[in-house]
C-alpha cells in the first residue's frame, strides 16, 4: 500500500517556489527535482483549501496571464471578425500581424489561451481560406487601384509584406478563368 506524503500549506509551497526562482506554471511542472511535499498541480490542490488566487501570486513573479486580463478584451465574436476582416487565414498571417503592432489592444495575441472556454480551434477564428480574397471585379479594381505596372512590383509588393491580404499571390492562377494578362489585370 502506497502512502502519500502530506503536502505543506500553501504558504510554505509559496515560499519553496521562490526561493527556488520558480516564476511560471510552465516552469512549476518541469521542475525535476521537486520537493515531494509539494503537490503537482498547486492551482488545484490549494483552490481547494481556499488559499490559490493565481500563478502570479502563487511565484511572486507579477506575470499576468491572459486569462487574468480577459475581461479587457472584446468577446471572442468580435475578435473572430476582426480576424476576418484582416484577412488572415492561417496562424502563421495572424502571428505576422500581431508583430506587425497594428491589431487593437482590446484584441488579444493569443485568443486560443484567452477564449479558452469558447475556443473550438483556429479554422473557426481565422478567415476562412475559400473566401479570403476578393471576387473578380473587386480584385481588378483593388489592383488597378494600387498603381503598379509590372508583375515585377506586384512580386516586390508579396515581399515587402504591402500586397493587400484579400489578393493572392498568384492571381494569374487564382483567377485562371478571367485571367487575361498582367497588364490587363494591373492597368489596362
């Protein structure tokens, strides 16, 4: 029969954790040398004595989660057309843009961790791929609208990261049946 080692109050785990720079949950669980007194998951076996307001507090590192701080983001509805409007559809496209420092402060970097209890995965936050760019006549506007002239420029446009994100890449191929040609499609 197994005994289990009687864990030490909340206090004294505090104080092991800092003494021992432990600053992040994270860290907290690949912690190899943890004293046995300690339990392994804190947040849930001190929430039931009453004692666990947060990791933060928990380290004494100041760290506020995402999570913490939801209540200063917009819902998650709002934050999904945000993501829509902007046009990233992949997470690599919304990494990009938060390093961009362009997205709004009531939009969080990373809703996956914020939305936790509402999030049903990625395909569902981001702009869905089939319709992230804009139909044939909108597109030849937006174009023609950049004034370029050459397939050249629209090339440097994908490099410099100022293509618009709701035209492709390759138009020649994703609007193969209206394709004319590169003039055509910037100018003419």
């Amino acid at each position: 029969m197994s005994r289990s080692i009687e864990k030490c109050s909340f206090e004294q785990a505090r104080r092991l954790v800092q003494l021992n720079g432990i600053a992040s949950s994270r860290q907290y669980r690949a912690w190899e040398n943890r004293p046995s007194e300690l339990p392994a998951d804190p947040a849930a076996y001190y929430s039931k004595t009453g004692d666990w307001s947060s990791w933060s507090e928990f380290t004494g590192s100041g760290h506020v989660s995402a999570t913490q701080i939801g209540a200063s983001y917009c819902g998650i509805e709002a934050a999904t057309r945000y993501a829509h409007n902007i046009g990233a559809s992949t997470v690599k496209a919304w990494r990009e843009h938060i390093r961009s420092g362009s997205k709004p402060d009531n939009i969080p970097s990373c809703p996956d961790d914020v939305y936790r209890d509402q999030w049903t995965g990625w395909e569902s936050f981001l702009a869905p791929k089939s319709n992230r760019f804009l139909e044939w006549p909108e597109a030849l506007q937006a174009a023609r609208d950049l004034g370029i002239r050459t397939q050249s420029e629209w090339r440097a446009l994908g490099k410099d990261n100022k293509r618009p994100p709701f035209l492709p890449a390759n138009p020649d191929k994703h609007y193969a049946q209206h394709w004319e040609s590169w003039r055509h499609f910037l100018f003419a």
